[in-house]
C-alpha cells in the first residue's frame, strides 16, 4: 500500500493507543482483520481493593478495493467487561444483577483515496483527539484534562471531542502536514432545574408551568478541525478547535445561547513505542465544555497535560504524567445544586508507572496516582465528593493483545 494511503488509513484507527489487528481474510478485493486487549487489572483507591476491567475491546476493520484507486473500509469496536461486575440489589426480594459484557465504543464505514483523502461516517474518534492524544499513555488513569473525556470524565461522545458519536468526518494530507475535519449532525433535547432532588420529568412539567427555575436545553450539531505537522521524524506539532452550542429556553419564556468551546495545541517528540525517550505536552482552554465532579457546567477552564517516559532495552518503560484542569473560582454558570459561586475546582495530579513488555504484545505494569487537587465549597458534604472521586491510588495489571 502507498505510505501516504496507509498513513491516511492508519490516522482514523491507530490515533488511539494500543491499537493492534490480526488478519482474518484476505484476497484480491477484501480484508478482514481482528484487534483489541484484555486488560485487568488489581486496584486500590478511595479505600478499597478490587479486581476492575482496564477498558477491554475488541474490534473488527474491513476494507475492500474499488475501482479507480478507491477503497472502501469500516472499523467496529466494543469495549467488554472480563472480570464480571455484579451487583446485589433488594426489590423485596434479593436479586444479582450483572453489567452487560459488550457495550460500544466505535462504528463507522467510508471511502478512502490517495490523492482525495479520507471521509467516513459514524462514531469515531474526534478530531480534537488528533491534538492531544499524545498524553494518553497512562493504562489505568487517564489525563482528564485535555477536555477529551467530558462530562465527568465520559467518553467525549457528546460533544465530538472523544469517541464522538454520529460525526461525518474528513481526513487528508499534504507533505508533512495531516488535517481532520469534522461535524457532528445530532438533535438533543433536555431539562435541567435549578431545583435539588427532581426528576427530568418533574423538571419538565417545571419547565411547562412557566417556572424560570426550570430550563429546557438543545444542544444540537458540533464543528471540529486539527491539523498535525511532522516537523522531523523526532517532532510533532499540533493544533486544533471543537465547537458547539447550548440553546437554552427558560420557563418563562426567556432565552439564552452557550458556546461550547475548545481549543489548544500540542508537543510531541519521540515514539512511544520505540526504545528511548518520548515526551509530549497539550495545553487547551475551554468554556463551558466540561463539568466538574457533581455534574456542574464548568463556565470556562485551562487545562495541561504532560507526559514523559523512557524504553529501555531491557522492555522496561518508565513514565512520569502531570495534569492541571483549573476551572478556579466563579466557574459555576447557574446557581443550581445551591452551589457557591465562589467554589474552587482545580483537579491536579501526577501519574508514576512502570509497564514491563513481557513481549511485543503482552504488558505487565503497575502506575500510581498521586491527587495534588483543590476543592473548596461552602457546601462540606459536595466538596468531600469532588475530593473522593480524586483519590489517590495504585493498581498492578496485566495486559494481553492481539
């Protein structure tokens, strides 16, 4: 295949770390080939000890050769649960109940062609990602800063900036330079209440009363781009924006537009699965993009992630992450959750690990996080909930790869 074709083809799935694939099928026309891990892993944090899932998948890439230099090709993805996880619940009875095995993570098909470059259709990683996935090394806690994962720490499906769903999204390249552009065409409708301890449905009959507590929400189509720049085989810049927006209508009949915005750049040298150093950095500012711990629109942030690690000969790779997602004070847009608007989120943390390659293909590791946040409220039982899901930790895993 072509470099410039299969970098094209590669940028769309391999932009994702730990990203391996076994053939399947192929002849003259199709290809079929089968990728994933398993991952495992024991943890400790907030106190307790418990053997959890470390975001398992496995996937399933199609191509197909067309006529005049096209290609047709696919990608499906499911994240499963090896482990197990149930739970005991009383209904007036006692019952087990057991939390599905596969779940989705990415589908989407398209054409792809040397020259005309690359559009495909589904859920897929956003083009935000391109700009700082270069920090996502991390197997057990990742960065959260980046404004990838959002609304507490989901998987950016919302707004496109993760595994977004329902994006139409172009890819090309041109010398050293790879660009991705992207929107993502949905329709969503929500009420919200500056109430505690209501139901969506009561807030909407709220909202329907005329009510100004209650507001009901449309958060439509987003637009994203990025473009990467290979200085030399060593260095990597990039630089990219994610953009949407919140229509909200009060119950009085008022109304009001929020901009979700991010935009940021990224440093990159090195490879990181190549012996030797690897260091990479991000830096982004956002407004109204993300929430905090309980669920709270974060008005407007600045956040940096940073990641350094070293492969030695001996398939021993240390690393080292630092993070900062600083929303400060006055980040709270509206007063619910009888918030203060002078609370202070600031999630900050340092990462420490050590990822043993028992071969290319098979990983035993052990990282540990270190919290250096700052929580303030005057609420004392929201602030000890924005510190406990921050806690410090350490986990010992095993990873197997296709």
């Amino acid at each position: 295949m072509n470099k410039r074709l299969a970098s094209l083809l590669s940028a769309s799935i391999v932009v994702a770390p730990a990203v391996s694939a076994v053939e399947l099928y192929k002849d003259e026309t199709n290809s079929v080939n089968a990728g994933g891990y398993i991952d495992v892993r024991v943890i400790h944090t907030q106190d307790q000890t418990e053997v959890v899932n470390g975001t398992s998948r496995i996937n399933f890439n199609f191509e197909r050769k067309l006529k005049n230099d096209w290609m047709a090709l696919a990608l499906v993805e499911w994240g499963i649960n090896p482990v197990g996880s149930s739970d005991i619940v009383y209904n007036n009875r006692f019952e087990s109940i057991q939390d599905e095995f596969l779940y989705n993570r990415l589908g989407y098909a398209g054409l792809l062609h040397e020259k005309y470059g690359q559009i495909t259709i589904g859920k897929q990683w956003g083009a935000w990602y391109d700009v700082v996935y270069n920090t996502n090394y991390s197997f057990v806690w990742d960065g959260n800063a980046a404004g990838v994962y959002t609304y507490n720490k989901d998987d950016g499906a919302v707004n496109g900036t993760g595994r977004g769903d329902k994006l139409v999204q172009y890819r090309n390249s041109y010398k050293n330079f790879n660009f991705t552009l992207q929107a993502q065409l949905k329709n969503s409708e929500f009420y919200t209440c500056d109430v505690t301890n209501i139901s969506e449905s009561g807030c909407q009959s709220l909202w329907e009363s005329g009510d100004s507590a209650a507001q009901k929400v449309e958060f439509n189509s987003t637009l994203g781009g990025a473009v990467t720049y290979k200085v030399t085989n060593m260095l990597t810049l990039s630089a990219g924006v994610n953009r949407g927006e919140f229509d909200l209508t009060f119950g009085d009949g008022t109304t009001r537009s929020v901009e979700d915005l991010i935009y940021g750049a990224g440093i990159t040298w090195g490879d990181i699965d190549a012996p030797g150093l690897y260091v990479a950095a991000n830096i982004n500012k956002n407004e109204n993009h993300d929430t905090d711990n309980l669920g709270r629109l974060i008005k407007d942030a600045i956040g940096v992630e940073t990641f350094a690690s070293y492969r030695f000969n001996n398939d021993l790779r240390f690393f080292v992450a630092y993070n900062v997602f600083d929303a400060g004070d006055d980040y709270v847009i509206q007063p619910n959750f009888n918030a203060d608007p002078n609370d202070v989120f600031k999630r900050q943390f340092a990462v420490i690990g050590l990822h043993y390659f028992i071969d290319t293909d098979t990983i035993a590791y052990i990282e540990a996080r270190k919290d250096f946040g700052d929580f303030e409220s005057t609420n004392k039982e929201q602030q000890a909930l924005m510190e406990q899901s921050e806690d410090d930790g350490i986990a010992i895993g095993f990873r197997y790869t296709l």
